[in-house]
C-alpha cells in the first residue's frame, strides 16, 4: 500500500514562492514517477512537473524557469519550488506517483495553493 501525504500550500501574494511537500510511505518510491498535478476551478486537471527515480525532470510550459521538482530518495520525499507565482497559478495542488514496478498510480488528498494579486 502506498500512501501520499502533501504540505506546504497556503495564501501567498503574486511574486512570492511557497514549497510543497509530499511524502511517500510504502515501498518502491525510488522506483516510482513522481509528478504535481493541479486543478483550477472550472478547469481540468494538468501536469506541472515530474521526476524520474533518476531525477529528470519534466515542466510544464507556464512554469518553466519558476518552479523546481526535485525528490529526496533517502527521505521518500518529492518537492515542488514553486517560485514568482502568479495569481493564474491558483489551484488544488496533487501528488500522484506512478510505482513502475507494480504498474500503478497513487494519488495524494491534495492542498489548496491561492495566489492573491
């Protein structure tokens, strides 16, 4: 069983940054995708960013050169830098991880990111 436990979000004003956290408990993390995914109201769902058990890494292209995914494999920990955030950034924020060796995805509670301008 793999479970996923996001942090970090909260209200910021526009330009400022906020960190998020997801910790990952079970087995396989380093063998697991990691990836932010967020939802606007109104809107569907969209990959921000994702990292390999190697560590590349893949953005979208609205956060390109604001937002760092990186992961901590020793701490099962994946973590979004979301830096110079803009109020269109608003959104429900998710971790998902997808375990490669069982063939599966995992799915966090998520946690609210609001951008006020």
């Amino acid at each position: 069983q793999v479970l996923l436990a996001e942090s970090g979000g909260g209200l910021v004003q526009s330009g400022g940054s906020l960190r998020l956290s997801c910790v990952f408990s079970g087995s396989g993390f380093s063998l697991s995708v990691m990836g932010w995914y967020r939802q606007a109201a109104g809107k569907e769902r969209e990959l921000v960013a994702a990292v390999t058990g190697s560590s590349d890494t893949n953005y979208a292209e609205s956060v390109k050169g604001r937002f760092t995914i990186s992961r901590d494999n020793a701490k099962n920990t994946v973590y979004l830098q979301m830096n110079s955030l803009k109020p269109e950034d608003t959104a429900v924020y998710s971790c998902h991880a997808f375990h490669t060796g069982r063939l599966r995805s995992y799915w966090g509670q998520g946690t609210q990111v609001t951008v006020s301008s």
